[in-house]
C-alpha cells in the first residue's frame, strides 16, 4: 500500500511516476483534487505509464462526502476509505 501527502506537487509526481511503474502494490492513494489527477495522469502518459495503470491510482483520496479541508477531516476521510479498501 502507497499513500502519498506531502505539501509539494513536484514530490508528489516524482512518487507517483515511481509508485505507478512498481506492480506489487494492491493501493495507492495519493491527497489532491480531481485537476491535480488530470494533471498527473497526462504528465504520466507523456512518461510512460500505461493508461489502464492509471486506474489504480486513487486521487483524490477519501470517502465521498467529506468536503471539509481541515486537516483532522481529512485524516477521518482517508483513514475510512483505508478500512473500505481493506475490507474489500
């Protein structure tokens, strides 16, 4: 499992780009909204990575739902969409 939250985008690409070439993972997550994943899925198509990979990438993280941007909420949202993930 990959869960990616840092503060910086460029950290954030260079995981992913990394995570994304790896095949012995069964989840990764990474924090961002939906024009951060457009972003990262064309930059990673330019370098590679395989489209049908792109669906295991799970960004934004978290159950649907939970808006708030605090970041206890955001430990709340992502930590339920862990136990989904896990229970399935």
């Amino acid at each position: 499992w990959f869960l990616v939250m840092t503060h910086n985008h460029a950290l954030d690409f260079s995981l992913a780009e990394r995570i994304m070439r790896r095949t012995d993972f069964s989840y990764f997550g990474m924090i961002g909204s939906k024009t951060k994943r457009v972003k990262f899925e064309r930059r990673l198509l330019e370098r590679g990575v395989e489209l049908e990979r792109l669906e295991q990438m799970t960004c934004p993280i978290g159950v649907p739902g939970i808006v708030d941007k605090a970041p206890a909420m955001i430990a709340v949202a992502v930590c339920a969409e862990l136990l989904q993930v896990r229970g399935r």
